[in-house]
C-alpha cells in the first residue's frame, strides 16, 4: 500500500480528516523549505504538497505566483525539489509528498528519468496541473509502475464520465477545485462543494482533498467535513510574503494557523 | 506526399506536438467550444456571414501585388506581396476575430477576453467586440503597454478595458497566463478569443482555419495573375498564424516551397532572440506541446525582437509538425536585417511595413537573388506600419 494510501486509511478509521498543506519549494528562500515541512508535520499535519516553482503557472492566483517568482530568483529547480524532498525523507519516513507543479519541467527533465528520479527521492505523488488525463496516460503509467500516485485535479464543471476517468487513471487521493477560478480566490460556496462531492462519492472511491479559497480554521474544519481533507496554500504563502524580513515570524504564523485548523478539524 | 494533408487528429495532435495541456476547469468549455466549432464550421449560413463580414467589413479580398521594381532591383525571383496590410484594422489578425467573434455570439456568451502583444489582436478584438455590442477585457504585459501606447489607445477608443499584467516578465506570454486566469474565472460567460495559431486545441486548428482565407485567395490570384502555382511563400512566424494562413493551402502542392522566418533578434548565437523553431527544443506551454525556448530546468527565457508581435518564446504546434516533417524551412532573421527589409520596401515600392512582416521581406532580400527570372515568391505582408513609427524612429535616434 503506498504511504498516501495508508495515511488516509489511518485517517478514515479514527475517523478524521487530512490537513494538507501546500507551500513553493525555496519561497523565500531553499533555506526555509526543510525546518518549515519538519516544523509542519510537528503541528499535526498529515501530507505535504510542494509546489515546483515554474516562470509561467497559469493556474495560481498572485499569492502563489509570487511565491514562484521569489523561488525562481533564488534558482530553484525540479531538480533541487527532488534534492529536498531526500533530505526530509532522511529524518521522517512516514509523511506524504507530493509534488505539485506544471509540466514543462517535467517533460523537459524527461518523463521517465522523472520517473525515476521521483521514485528515488521516495516521493509519493505527483500532481501536474496542466496535464490532463487525455495526455497522461503512459506518464501516469510510469508513475504507477513505481508506485508514486499520479494525482489529478476535479473541478466544479467535471462531469461523471471526466470523474470517472481520473478515478481510473489516478490513485493516492483526488484534488477537487473548489471553485472555478486560480488559488487563492474569493469566497467558497459550502453548499455548491457538498452537492459536488456527492456527484463525486457517486463515481469514485478514492479520498476526495478539497482547495482552492480555504483560509482559516473554521473553513477548514467545514471543508474537511465534507471531503477527506483540506488543503492550504496561498493562506500559508500570504504569512511568508507579510513577513519577508521577519521568516521567523512568518514560520511562527504558519505553524500557529496550521494548529489552530488542526485544532478545528479534530474538534 | 501521397495522402492528402489532414492534421489534427480529433485530439488536436500534429504529430507529437499541440494537444490539450490544460488545467481540469478549462476542459468543459475548451470540449463546449470545439463543439461549437466543429458544428458552425459547416453551418452555410455562419459560413455565409463570414465571407459578408470578410468582404464588407474587412475589406477581402486583400490584392497580390507584384513589387516590379523591388523585384528587378533583388534581380532574381518575382515578388508578389499579399497586402494582408490592406485589411480593416491595418493587419492579418481580424480574419481570425471576426470569425472567432461570430462564433462566440452563436454560443451565447456576452464577455470577449484577449491576450496581445504588440497590441495588433488586441485592436482587431476589441474591435468586433465593439461592432457585436460585447464587452470586451484586453490583457497586455506592461513592458508592451509601454512601448505600444498608441494601441493602448485605440482599445481604449473602442470600449475594451486594457489590463496591464504585472507578472513574470510583463510580456505576450504573461498576458497569455492572465487571460487563462480570467478564462478560468469566468468560464460560463466569457469567450477567450487566443490571437494565434497557438492555445489548447481546437485553437491551433480553429484559428488556422480563419486564416486560411489568405492562402485560398493568394493562390487563386496567383494562377489569374501568371497561369501558374507560387515556387516560393514567405511569412515570419511569431506564433505563426499569418503564416499558418498563408502555407496551410500549398502544404500539398509540394513543389511550393514554404520559409517560415522566425525573429532572431540580436542573433541566434547571443541568446537573445525569439526563434523557438530555429533554437529552442519540444515543451509544454499555454495548453500545446511544441518547440519552445525554456532552459535546462524547464523554466521558461525571456524573448528579444525588435517587434513586439515575434516577442513570444513558442510558436504553434502545426509549425513544429511542419518542421519536423521538412515540409516548411524555418529560418531567421535578425533586428538589423529586418529593418534593412522594412527601408526596402517602403523606398522601392511606397509601402510601409510592419516590424513583423519586415523579417519576411528580409529573408525575401536573400532569396530571390537566388532564383531565375520566371520564378514566383509569394511573401505575406501581415500587417502595415504605423504602429512601428516609435520604435523605428527611436531605434535611429530620430525625436518625434
């Protein structure tokens, strides 16, 4: 059973939910990442998403595309994603990674020596935003051969037959877009995300991750009562752009948002 | 060739390249308008509005005129020029919004978006935006709002909102990001008019298929004027569209031979360029796999043309296929030599050209010389050049 598989499963028997947070690699800086994810798992989060800084992600709202313009300055790459990605397995063999990211790089790197790289840096899943099932089929592949979870993106306009497809091609967990829009928008529609995930139960049994728009505590816990788990970026990345002469502070604020969600989900 | 050309396939496949790269939101109304296009491309009445608005509106057929003085002073080839320059607008581009916009009405959505660059598809959308009554948002990388105010201007004139994007590097390419962000937002009213031959399918093939008018004319008026098919067409490529526009209709007239000239800026050889077929490697970008300029970590360079309308680091997927097969050269042309070509024709025949097209009319300087007489060369003067005055001027340090 992959680690993706057995944290949800754990998670479904005590009857809670993911914590899930979503942070660029090397925003503000490659120092910050590692002491961050270690700090993260610490306050009870439960897998972490990693975006892979790209010069173009047309998805991500300003938060997060900053956030990739600050790690790109400082020569972040897939590469040294991969790099850290080792180092934290290092000291912790049980939390989740994925990797989030465009797909450029990846092709770019080569399908299968990502692949393998991937593999040997003992990462669990991948989630390329731009590749959509249609085109990820031997890629998807290659993954699973490896036993890392591709992961693919629902959206509030997916039909059953597109749910069914990812629920084929995909494993580990399913990320469902909360909103029609780029991370980090306006306001969620409780009842809209509930109607969906019924639509969504009705064609997979995979975990459901619910994001995009999630911002506090209380959105968490609602969110995650609905899905499987919740996932948190541009909420995290805004601490570290208000504090960018103070990291500690930023850390300190990340942490203390984290644990209140935490807190909120397991009330 | 033995079969006759047919690409895509109904995935939006050219060979290995184009497709559907595409975040999950964008694939319903990315099917919806492949539906819509698929269908209204044989519909004989949205035909029939077409070619009204083609003729009345845009002013088509553009002439093919044949540059005799130029061409005795090249001392090779023939030089006909397709005076695309002559179309409503000042460009190519508005044989592709028109149509796009009258495909948006039919499927009843109220808010136009655009990327531009030089500003030249943001003009020629807002435009027939504010001929259909739609309102109308323009995204356009701030270093181009800068060095394009004039176009800025004439959107401003038509009713569009012009947003300046601040992000990556402020160019085509971010504002390209920006309207995905819009389109992602407001799928279920908003039609996402994408200026060229580039996109997630249908639009490689959508907005081939609107500028292939210029292709069926030029050969038509070719035969009328001389008994006979083109031995040469030239265009610059960009994203490619005006050349798509020109080639698409010779591909299987193979003893056409087809010069794509890509902006080579300050020369291959510095890095700072524009030219993706003649130096960069297969990528995915903006929804289509396709030669790309990106470095060794997949991230994305920054493009240098002295025009703003090649500034682009990819180019459209058909290209690539046509590159690889070997049926169109892709070749380029430098900054300096294209303003040798934009001094050339607008001394020798009266007519100024745009930036872009002045890549074309260089190349055009290097080949006819080397064929006969009774040759023909076809090039496509996608658009006039007014719009370059400023740049032009600055460039030889002349004050305004």
């Amino acid at each position: 059973m992959s680690r993706l598989a057995a944290t949800f499963e754990a998670l479904h028997k005590s009857g809670r939910k993911a914590l899930i947070p979503f942070i660029t690699t090397g925003d503000p800086n490659p120092d910050f990442t590692l002491p961050l994810m270690h700090a993260m798992v610490a306050a009870g989060v439960d897998v972490i998403e990693l975006g892979i800084p790209f010069s173009d992600p047309m998805a991500d709202g300003p938060v997060i595309q900053r956030a990739s313009e600050r790690a790109l300055a400082h020569k972040m790459s897939l590469r040294r994603v991969l790099v850290l990605a080792t180092e934290f397995r290092k000291t912790n063999q049980q939390t989740p990674i994925v990797l989030m990211g465009y797909v450029n790089p990846i092709e770019i790197f080569g399908y299968e020596n990502f692949a393998n790289a991937a593999k040997l840096a003992d990462v669990d899943g991948i989630l390329t935003v731009d590749l959509p099932p249609e085109e990820a089929s031997e890629y998807g592949s290659l993954l699973k051969a490896r036993g890392i979870d591709p992961i693919f993106l629902l959206a509030p306009n997916s039909t059953d037959e597109r749910i069914k497809k990812m629920d084929a091609l995909g494993s580990g967990y399913l990320y469902y877009v909360s909103l029609k829009g780029v991370t980090g928008a306006g306001h969620l529609n409780i009842a809209d995300v509930e109607a969906k995930l019924q639509q969504i139960r009705a064609n997979t049994r995979l975990p459901v991750a619910i994001g995009f728009g999630v911002k506090d505590a209380a959105m968490a816990k609602t969110i995650a009562d609905i899905g499987d788990g919740a996932v948190i970026g541009s909420a995290l990345i805004s601490k570290i752009e208000a504090n960018l002469n103070d990291l500690d502070t930023a850390k300190h604020e990340i942490i203390a948002l984290l644990t209140a969600m935490r807190h909120a989900m397991d009330a | 060739m033995t079969e006759k050309y047919n690409m895509p396939d109904d995935r939006g496949h050219f060979g290995n390249y184009g497709g559907i790269f595409v975040a999950e939101t964008l694939i319903p109304p990315i099917q919806e308008l492949n539906e819509a296009y698929q269908r209204y491309l044989k519909d004989p009445e949205f035909i029939a509005e077409l070619s009204a608005d083609l003729k009345h509106y845009v002013g088509r057929p553009s002439p093919l005129y044949h540059a005799q003085r130029w061409s005795k002073h090249l001392g090779g080839a023939q030089v006909y020029l397709k005076r695309e320059d002559l179309n409503h607008t000042g460009a190519h581009k508005v044989n592709n919004t028109v149509g796009q916009a009258l495909l948006a009405k039919r499927m009843g959505k109220t808010r136009i978006i655009a990327e531009t660059g030089a500003g030249q598809h943001g003009v020629a959308t807002a435009t027939v935006a504010a001929r259909l009554g739609l309102e109308c948002v323009v995204y356009m990388g701030s270093v181009d709002v800068a060095r394009q105010s004039l176009n800025v201007y004439r959107m401003k004139l038509l009713g569009a909102t012009v947003v300046s994007v601040e992000s990556g590097s402020k160019t085509l390419k971010d504002a390209l990001n920006e309207a995905l962000r819009d389109w992602v937002t407001n799928v279920d009213n908003t039609f996402y008019i994408i200026g060229t031959v580039a996109g997630p399918h249908p639009y490689p093939a959508m907005v081939r298929d609107f500028q292939t008018v210029i292709g069926h004319e030029a050969k038509q008026q070719c035969l009328e004027a001389t008994g006979r098919l083109p031995d040469a067409l030239v265009a610059c490529v960009g994203g490619g569209s005006n050349a798509i526009g020109l080639f698409h209709p010779f591909i299987d007239d193979t003893s056409v031979a087809l010069y794509g000239v890509e902006a080579a800026g300050d020369g291959i050889e510095t890095g700072r360029h524009s030219a993706p077929l003649s130096a960069g490697k297969p990528g995915v970008l903006h929804g289509n796999r396709t030669y790309l300029m990106s470095d060794e970590d997949g991230e994305i360079i920054e493009t240098h043309s002295i025009s703003a309308g090649l500034d682009y680091p990819g180019v459209g997927p058909e290209h690539a296929w046509l590159k690889d097969s070997g049926r169109a050269n892709y070749v380029s042309i430098t900054d300096t030599e294209a303003m040798a070509g934009f001094h050339a024709l607008t001394k020798m025949e009266g007519i100024i050209p745009a930036l872009e097209s002045s890549h074309a009319l260089a190349y055009t300087m290097k080949l006819a010389p080397t064929m006969k007489q009774d040759d023909i060369i076809i090039v496509n003067l996608s658009g006039r050049g007014d719009k370059d005055m400023h740049t032009i001027a600055q460039r030889e340090g002349i004050a305004l």
